[in-house]
C-alpha cells in the first residue's frame, strides 16, 4: 500500500526542475481534482501523457468519475485554459 500523498508533494511531483518555469496542468482546484484522480486511480494516473492534458479525451480514462470531474473543471475554467 503506498503512503498517501499531501497536495503538496503531489504538485512538487509536476515541477522537476527547480527554478525552471514548468507549469502545472491545472489551477489549484484542478490540481485538487488531479489528485483525487491519482489517489482513486493510481494505475491509471501512470498512464497520463502531456497530450492528455490538451483534449481530456483519453479513452483509457473516460467513464472514470474522477477523471471526468477533472476534465469538466478544465475545459470550463478560465485559470485552466490559460496554463
């Protein structure tokens, strides 16, 4: 069983250079709903490519409640389309 992660850690994971301008793929309400997703669904957060984050339409994760809620917010959030 895998330790659970704070929002913290789990967003520290989306910045791999420190000082290099990397952003994350979503707002902090996005990242919320990211997490939530990788936390339900760890095997399937493996599989997440950059392209998933432009289109949300990956077939492997569609019909997955998490991710789907994730997506929504997304596509309807300002701060999320201006990433």
């Amino acid at each position: 069983m895998r330790a659970e992660l704070t929002q913290e850690d789990f967003e520290a994971q989306w910045r791999p250079i420190p000082l290099d301008h990397f952003p994350l793929p979503a707002c902090s309400q996005g990242m919320i709903l990211l997490k939530a997703f990788a936390d339900a669904h760890p095997g399937p957060f493996e599989f997440i490519r950059p392209e998933d984050f432009v289109h949300y339409e990956n077939e492997a994760f569609a019909g997955i409640e998490e991710w789907d809620a994730f997506a929504r917010h997304c596509l309807s959030c300002h701060d999320c389309n201006e990433l």
